[in-house]
C-alpha cells in the first residue's frame, strides 16, 4: 500500500507544528509518553460522549453544531497521537502502512468480508 506523498508532508506538518507549540510554552517537560497517552485517551473519551447514546442512524447524521464540536474533539485526538509519536521517535506513516498489511494478512477477504469478528474467530 503507498501513502499520498501530501498526505506524509501533512502528518510532518503537524508533527512539526506540534514540536513548535511545545517548545515555544516550553511544555517538552510535561509531554512525556506517559502523559501524552493519558490526553490522548482523555480526548477519545471526550469524542464518544457525542455519541453515547445516540442510535447508529443518528450518529451517522450529527447536527452541524455537534459535527463541529466532534471535529475539533478528533483534531485534538490527532494531535495528541502525532505529538506521542514524535516523542517516541515513531513514523507514524510507516507504522500505518506496516500495520494495514498486517490486518490484511489476519483478515483474509475471502474469510472476513461481511464478518465483525476478531482475526483469531475468523
């Protein structure tokens, strides 16, 4: 699988940006792995409370307020990871593309499409 070349310029791009916000509040002290995982998991969090109980129809169509809000809680996840990753010295494009082909190799076509179950149940 290839990743779009301004596709891999845009993650460096933030990953950049990210590393400039840091460093000019002088927050690198704070953004250890630790803690960059625990706000990453906090703002998951703050992405599910738009949809706990929501039915699947009206999840699919959030209103332009609360798509908004959902939004800026996804950009925050984002950036959350592609700070952690850049801590960790890890490519996040790379893993991506090493990690889909993995899933291809644990979820056959012929064994899993139409199937929602893990690898192991297949």
């Amino acid at each position: 699988m290839s990743v779009d070349p301004p596709a891999i310029d845009a993650l460096i791009a933030l990953r950049d940006a990210m590393r400039d916000f840091a460093a000019e509040r002088e927050w690198e002290v704070f953004h250890t792995p630790k803690n960059l995982a625990m706000a990453l998991a906090g703002e998951a969090g703050e992405v599910i409370e738009h949809f706990q109980w929501l039915t699947a129809e009206q999840s699919a169509a959030l209103p332009p307020d609360t798509r908004e809000e959902v939004a800026f809680e996804l950009a925050d996840v984002l950036l959350y990871l592609v700070r952690l990753a850049d801590v960790l010295d890890i490519d996040l494009a790379d893993a991506a593309r090493r990690k889909i082909a993995l899933n291809a190799q644990r979820y056959p076509v012929e064994r899993a499409r139409g199937r929602a179950v893990k690898h192991d149940r297949l």
